[in-house]
C-alpha cells in the first residue's frame, strides 16, 4: 500500500475503508482503475482514508482479479464507513467523485 500525504485540497474526493484485507485489496484496485490520478493513502490502521483530485472509481473486475475470486460491490460497502465528495454505486463499479456547487 503506497501512502502519500494528502495536501489541503477541497475538490478531494474517495473512499473511508474499514481496514483489513478488503481494504488492501481495494487500495490497490483503485491505484490500476485510476492510473491518471495522483492517489492519496493515509493508512491509519484500523481505517484507510484513499482520495484523488476530482474522484477515484473502482471496478468489480478489478478486485475480481485481485482477490482470484468472485466479488460482489456489496462486500466492499460492508468495508465503507464514509466518503468525501459524492458516490455513485453500481453493480460493476462504485465512483466517488467532486461536484462543485455553483
């Protein structure tokens, strides 16, 4: 898990992840779905807090090949306690994204 420190940002937005296995897993799926994106990690032990300028999206695929297992985007909201910016789910991907208000 590759950890940089998160500079002050207000158009930051991504996952808050329970730490454990899914939360490895996820960082690292995450860093292949968003190779563009400067990603921010800041592995606290017990939660991981992961954000990019603009959003991060994560794939079932991805983590399907990851773990070498069939993946469900349901296992990994049991592992989301939070978020900064906005969410979007969905079956195949979950994005987490920054919407400036006008």
């Amino acid at each position: 898990m590759t950890t940089t420190p998160v500079r002050g940002g207000s158009n930051l937005a991504g996952p808050l992840l329970r730490g454990g296995d899914i939360s490895v897993v996820a960082v690292e799926a995450i860093e292949q779905d968003n190779p563009e994106k400067e990603i921010h990690v800041a592995d606290h032990r017990t939660y991981v807090r992961v954000e990019a300028e603009g959003g991060l999206v994560i794939r079932r695929r991805t983590m399907e090949q990851l773990l070498g297992r069939a993946f469900s985007m349901q296992e990994l909201e049991v592992s989301l306690t939070g978020y900064s910016g906005q969410i979007e789910t969905h079956d195949e991907y979950m994005r987490w994204y920054f919407m400036k208000q006008s």
